[in-house]
C-alpha cells in the first residue's frame, strides 16, 4: 500500500517532540511523500527550511511543502507576504500556492481581507502555474464565486479537507476541483454525510490526506491509536501513519479493493502536482 499525504501540518508545536519519528512511522506504513502545509509566509519558510536540511536519502521518507497564507492569518498579509510566497515558490519542492480560500466559521480575519489575500494567491499560482490547495469553511457562495472568476488561469485545485454537502461538492467538481478527503470521514457525529457523497466524486478526482496533528480518524481502534494523546488534542494526535486507515475506511464504502483505492488516489497525486514522485 503506497499514499501520499496531501496535507499535513508537520511543523505544528504537537509534533515538535518527535517529527522525525513521525516522518519514519509514516514511512514504515506506505506513506510518503508528505506534503507540509503553509499556514502563512512564516510557517511556509520553516517548513522549506525543514525539507532542506534533512537528508536527501529517499528511504529516510520524502518531504515536500506548500507556501501560503490561510485565511485566519489573511490580516497579516501585505506586500511583503507575497514577495516571500514567491521566493519559496521557486524551490522545486514547494508544489503548491495554500492553504488559502476563505473562513467565515470563526472570522480571525476580516471578510473583505480574506477575500483580497485569497484573490492575490489565486492570481500569484497562476502566474507561476502552481495548483492551488484551498481551504473553505463556511464560505461557499463567496469562495465558489471568487473560483469561478478566476477559473481559466488556474492550472489545478484541490479543496482541502473538504466537509460540505451535495451542493458544494457538485459545484467544485463543476470547477474542475480535486476533492481532500480526511479523516473528517471516519467521524460518526459530524462526517457521516460524507459517505454517500464518497461515490458522487470521479476516480480520477479523489486525493487523501490526514490534516495532521488534527483531526484522528474516530474509527481507529485503541491498539492503533495508543500513545496518541498528546497536548491539547483533546481526542488524540493524529499522524501521517494513519493514512491507510481512512483510505480502507473509504475503500469499504466505495466497495473498492484498498489496493485498487491507494493506486488510484497516489496517481491522482502525481497527476494533480505535476510530479512523478517515483524518480
């Protein structure tokens, strides 16, 4: 079983301890490459910084980065912000522009500021034909509109952690969208409405990912999940390893082979980033 995990936030205090830990742990159960998730220009340069001091050695599990700015650091945001996204962008292992999009759940940031840094990154991936890795919280009418007036200049999206409904999904697929599926999936109380809705997205258009340290698939069992309650998360770290679980728990819904799942989802990777992962 081989998976890529599209998101993970490696550079998160939860994982300080132990990262490289994580990253073998990873490695031993089929995951690699990871992909790290910019959270704002800062945290998008440490994570660069952190894939380029490891060692090149493919077996010690590969690393890659986005260089982005999420919307509930979007008030932060000038001109410099976007001259440093640049910067990291013209490193071969920054695949991305993200996370960015819109939040409207919590509003950390003004709604009118959002939505121009999310504008300026959208503009910023397609200047330098980089997909985009989106995030959208409650935001859809605002998030799928800015999409659309920008659809023909963006070379390829994916909607990260995506947890909507039927409507936001065929909306997103209309865009041309990849759809991130997380353990948000395995959790009865809040992503139950996911599983019907796991037949409505094509083959070619499901990626997976963990959202690491957040978001522990509830449907692991206890000898999987020991050891994992660390610090503020409250039920558990969640960790790159856990990857396969939720591929089989998607797997079983969609009456596919896990094999079958994993080969399909690595390739949609490959093909989303633009990378061959295998040289």
């Amino acid at each position: 079983m081989r998976l890529i995990d599209i998101g993970v936030n490696l550079m998160s205090p939860a994982f300080t301890p132990d990262r490289e830990e994580v990253i073998r742990s990873a490695f031993d159960a089929g995951v690699s490459p990871l992909i790290i998730t910019g959270a704002d220009a800062a945290s998008s340069t440490r994570a660069l910084d952190f894939v380029r001091e490891r060692p090149g050695n493919p077996a010690a599990g590969r690393l890659y980065t986005t260089a982005g700015v999420h919307p509930h650091n979007a008030k932060n945001c000038n001109e410099k912000t976007i001259a440093a996204l640049t910067a990291l962008a013209r490193d071969e292992r920054v695949l991305a522009i993200g996370e960015c999009g819109l939040d409207y759940n919590r509003d950390f940031s003004p709604r009118p500021v959002q939505r121009e840094w999310f504008e300026r990154q959208i503009e910023l991936a397609a200047g330098l034909s980089l997909p985009l890795f989106l995030h959208e919280r409650d935001a859809f009418e605002d998030f799928s509109r800015i999409l659309e007036r920008h659809r023909d200049g963006i070379r390829a999206m994916v909607v990260h952690c995506f947890t909507g409904g039927e409507r936001e999904l065929e909306k997103y697929l209309s865009l041309g969208a990849y759809i991130g599926i997380t353990g948000w999936v395995c959790d009865e109380r809040r992503g139950s409405h996911l599983i019907p809705l796991l037949k409505m997205i094509p083959g070619g258009r499901l990626l997976l990912e963990t959202d690491a340290p957040f978001l522990l698939p509830r449907s692991l069992g206890a000898p999987e999940a020991q050891g994992n309650t660390r610090g503020r998360f409250r039920n558990g770290r969640n960790e790159p390893r856990f990857l396969p679980h939720i591929a089989r728990f998607i797997a079983a819904h969609l009456g596919k082979d896990p094999e079958v799942l994993c080969r399909e989802t690595y390739e949609n990777t490959c093909c989303f980033f633009g990378r061959n992962f295998e040289g």
